[in-house]
C-alpha cells in the first residue's frame, strides 16, 4: 500500500485549473523533491493532501486513508510544513510545541524530551519567548520543530528552508538526510541543488499538470543520454566545429576549452564525434554529460530569462 | 515513539486550554476586565461616597432597582465580550498563517472550533460574573441581605448565559465572513450594537415588534429585573427570550461549524 497517493487530484476555480489531473503514490523510505515555478500548482497539491484545501475531483490517501474522509486518522502519523506556518503570536515556542504535542497524544514528558533534542538539533531560538516576537527563521525552526516533533514517519514540507539563512539550510538539510533513510519526505522546493542533495525521486509540475515522475539519477540519465561533453588541452576556435557538421546537432560553449555537443544519441555518431575531435584538437576528457536537476527542469519547464517568466513544454509523465 | 490516536475529547479539551491561554495572555482578557471593573466598581464606590443615596432619579431606591440599574449594563458588556472572544475565532486561521500550523494537525476542525467555543463562553462567563458579583455584593451591603431580588437576579443571571451563547455564536459565525481577525472584531462590535439596532428600528417602524432582531434578544436578559417596573412595550415573554436566544445558539453555531470545517487556507 503506497504511503502516500493522489488519484486525479483536480483543484478547479472557474475555468482554471491550478491542479489538473495529479496522480503520483510513493511507498517506502525516501525524499522525493516536488518541482516547478510559482504558480505551478505544488501548494495546492501539498495543501490537499493535508486537507487544508479540498479537491474538486479526485482523492489524496496517506496510509491508505482518505484524507478528506478521515482527516484526523489520515494525518496522524504525518508532519508538515506548509506555506511558512506560523504559530498563534501570543504563544510562546514551548507553548506551542506543548499545544502540538498535546493534540497528538505525546505525553508532557516525552513533548519535553523532544523539545531538549530539537533544540540542540536545530538551535531552536528562547522557547520562552512568544512566537510573534520571533524572527521569521526562528519562527521556521520551530515550526520544522513541530512537523518533526512526534517523529512522524511521513513529513510534507512547503520551501521548508524559505526564510533561513545557509547555516540553517545546512542543518535542515543534514535532518532530512538523516530522516529520509527511516522516513518518507516529501518536499517542494526552489532550491534544485538543496533537492538534488536531499531528494532520491523528484516530480515535476508546471500549470497543474504533472510532467515526470522519476528518479533524480533516471532524470539525469534521461537528458543526458544526447548530450556529451568534450574538452580540451588548449581553447578551439568556435568555427572549427563546423567539422561536426552532420553528426552533431549543436555545440555550446561551455568553458573556454570545454564543449557541450549534442547528437543524436547513436553510438556509432559518438565515436564519429570523439574522432573529429581529436582531429581538431588535443582532446583531454571526452563524456557523456551528466545534466543536474536543474538543466532538466530547465529542459523540461522552459525558461525565457529574458522575460523572467516561464513556460510549459512538451513533457513526459 | 508509539503513540495511539486521542480521542476527540481529549483533544477538545486541549482546544479549550489553550485558547483560555490565548485570551489570557492577550490583551482582550484584560479590556473586558477594566471595563468590568470601571462600572462596577465605578458605580459602587459612587454609591459609597453618596451614603447609598444616588444623586439621579430612583436608581438607588431599592436593592431591587440598584440591581437592576446595573445589570442594565449586562447587554452591552455581553455585546463586547462576546465580539472580542468570538469576532476572531474562524478568521484567526484564514485570515493568518496560523490556519497552516494548526489546521493541518491531526485533529477535527469542529473540535478545534467547539473547543474554542466553549473557552470563549467560559472566560465569558467569568467576566460577567464579577460584574454580576457587584450586583449582589452592592445590594446586600447597601440595602440589605433580604430585600435583595435573588430569584430575579439568578434568572437575570441564566439568561445573560443564554444571551452569551447567541452573541458568541453570532460572533463566530461573522468571524468566518473576514480574512482580517481585526476587521472581525470591529465588524462584530458594530453589528450587534448598531446595525442591528437600526434595522430593528426600522421594521418595528414598518411592521411592529419583531421578536426575532437582536435588540429583542438582548433585551431579554434584563427581563427579571424589570419585572418591578413592568416590561417594556414590545418585549417579548420569558419563553420566546429564550426560544429565540436558543435559536439564535444553534443556528449560528451550527452555520460557524460548516463554514469553518468548509474553508480552506
């Protein structure tokens, strides 16, 4: 039984559709990263599947339980951090912790053991100190406290590491290392490079559809296996690569001596490739190029920098 | 760390403790408070330094119309107790990001909303008691133990609860239509006491005494203490203040459950 599941999740207002479709299940241990540009329809999923929004069609189970028909047995055993939470101003961390732990049946002795750890693990700020006195990263350590503070076995964070500063990423970071080898996480994210660190699985979604469900190596893999990259002792000039003209279906510049050429993923136009670059220089490295997170996502979503918005493209799932 | 699932009370009443806490270390607790204090004690030690004489009209003549010249003021400080504990029970989740911390925990939001409910109408009643303390405390040691109106007085007393319950389910309900819990409470405050008044105005003018408007309702809490004197014209008996502030209990408290088990963040 998959621990996590969306089937057709659709969250519609009017005409428009911030969710369309969504259907993924995750099972196991693990961190799966959930990505795309603002406005994608991430929070959304993340909010339905906490039952802080309601679909409009479709069905978020965690455990095997319906979340909109058992919201309390469904989110028992879960933690969250959605959308920079903040807890009531006038309680103070301690309180707040106390509140949490109190509803979800920890007793005061073990709420306050938990409190003594998280403290240390994630600094926490004076817990004595009310909340709304609080900076906004203090306040995120103590609501990652709390998501974190009955020790769920399913953790759904929102930007967990919105509003920390690298110090604190680093430590959430190290926690949900640690964590996702017991538990299963998942998380949206900004920061491609904190999901490529943290995440085993990433999905992609861009205006509320879903576009790849994989695992981050199997992205890589999959954008990488057109793409080889070739570098040399000395810089080229540009034009001589016209020598590649009919094997590769276009060259960038990488770094001063190193190349990124594309083809057609053949093995036989590889090893054509690798020979007309020995013929244009001495060649240092020769291999397939192994994309990050990000040159997929960028691949996959598409980017104009130029008008800083983005765009959907065609995409696989 | 095993743990079982709690039981729905058990979370009821950590809903209840703490939103106790909550309006006790804010300020709203205290407002109402010096409120009750500044007309209460206000008017006792008016009645002290006067010798039990008070300077205007027959406020003073008996126990009888001390009493109820003080609880005159029962119906206001409802108004205000009720808007400040209730004016902000649904908006403080959806018009803030504490609605993410607290309504993604596993618990069920009419547990939250009921426990808040009856923390509201507690801290409530606490208030008003003080208030109806001076009431008594004031009519025994001005006048004395026996001419004090016990039976209307207690009844005075269970009908302001009554009235309480309509107030604060009114306010909860008129907290779910703002986003700002400031708003909520001005929205609150200015209904009960203004637009409500008006509105009564106007139909009576048009139609009659309409049992059904709020200046009826919270008129009906002094009832016991203008028994003296003769109800007001257009007052409604006994049994319809009541019918009409259970009504007002369920209706609202009933329409404040959905909305807020409906809305999301």
């Amino acid at each position: 039984m998959p621990s996590l599941e969306a089937r057709h999740l659709t969250k519609q207002y009017g005409s428009f559709f911030a969710l369309n479709d969504a259907s993924f299940e995750f099972a196991g241990n693990g961190a799966i990263g959930y990505l795309g540009p603002n406005g994608a329809g991430k929070t959304t999923t993340l909010k339905m599947m906490t039952h802080l929004a309601h679909p409009t069609h479709g069905e978020a189970f965690i455990n095997g339980i319906d979340v909109h028909v058992d919201p309390k047995r469904a989110l028992w055993d879960v933690g969250t951090v959605i959308e920079s939470p903040e807890p009531y101003p006038w309680q103070t961390g301690t309180a707040a912790l106390e509140m949490v732990g109190d509803l979800r049946g920890m007793s005061r002795a073990d709420t306050r053991a938990r409190i003594r750890e998280l403290t240390t693990e994630l600094d926490l700020p004076p817990m004595e100190r009310r909340t709304g006195k609080l900076s906004k990263g203090q306040r995120q350590r103590v609501v990652i406290a709390a998501s974190l503070l009955s020790d769920p076995a399913i953790i759904i964070l929102d930007e967990p590491t919105s509003g920390l500063d690298p110090a604190e990423r680093i430590a959430i970071r190290n926690i949900l290392l640690r964590l996702k080898k017991e538990r299963l996480i998942l998380m949206s994210s900004h920061l491609l490079s904190e999901v490529t660190e943290i995440c085993d699985r990433a999905v992609f979604i861009n205006q509320g559809k879903i576009l790849l469900n994989d695992t981050v190596s199997a992205i890589s893999s999959m954008y990488a296996e057109t793409e080889v990259d070739v570098e040399f002792t000395e810089p080229i000039p540009a034009e001589r690569f016209v020598a590649l003209s009919g094997l590769a279906d276009g060259v960038s510049l990488v770094e001063p001596t190193r190349f990124r050429i594309t083809y057609d993923g053949r093995e036989e136009t590889r090893v054509a490739i690798l020979r007309k670059c020995v013929d244009l220089g001495p060649v240092r490295s020769f291999a397939g190029a192994t994309l990050t997170l990000e040159d997929a996502y960028m691949k996959l979503i598409g980017v104009d920098s130029r008008a800083g918005t983005m765009a959907s493209t065609q995409g696989r799932t | 760390m095993a743990r079982s699932i709690v039981s729905d009370w058990s979370q009821f009443k950590v809903a209840v403790r703490t939103q106790i806490a909550g309006y006790v270390q804010t300020s709203r607790f205290w407002i109402v408070f010096a409120i009750v204090l500044a007309i209460g004690g206000g008017i006792s030690i008016a009645f002290m330094i006067k010798g039990g004489v008070f300077v205007h009209g027959a406020f003073g003549a008996t126990a009888t119309a001390y009493i109820a010249g003080l609880l005159g003021f029962v119906s206001f400080l409802s108004i205000v107790t009720g808007a400040l504990f209730g004016g902000d029970a649904i908006s403080t989740d959806f018009g803030t990001k504490s609605g993410f911390f607290t309504l993604a925990l596993p618990v069920k939001r009419r547990i939250l909303l009921g426990g808040r409910f009856v923390a509201a109408f507690l801290v409530s009643v606490l208030l008003l008691s003080i208030f109806y303390a001076f009431a008594l405390f004031g009519g025994i040691y001005f006048y004395s133990f026996g001419t004090v109106p016990w039976f209307n007085l207690a009844l005075a007393y269970l009908l302001d609860m009554l009235l309480l319950l309509g107030i604060l389910a009114f306010a909860f309900c008129l907290s779910s239509v703002s986003k700002s819990p400031a708003i909520g409470l001005v929205v609150t405050i200015l209904v009960l006491l203004v637009v409500f008044n008006i509105m009564d105005a106007i139909l009576t003018a048009l139609v009659g005494p309409v049992y059904i408007l709020w200046s009826i309702l919270y008129a009906a809490a002094a009832i016991p203490t203008t028994v003296e004197y003769g109800l007001a014209a257009g007052s409604p008996a006994l049994w319809q203040s009541t019918i009409i502030m259970a009504l007002y209990t369920v209706i609202f408290l009933a329409i404040a459950l959905v909305l807020y088990d409906r809305q999301e963040t």
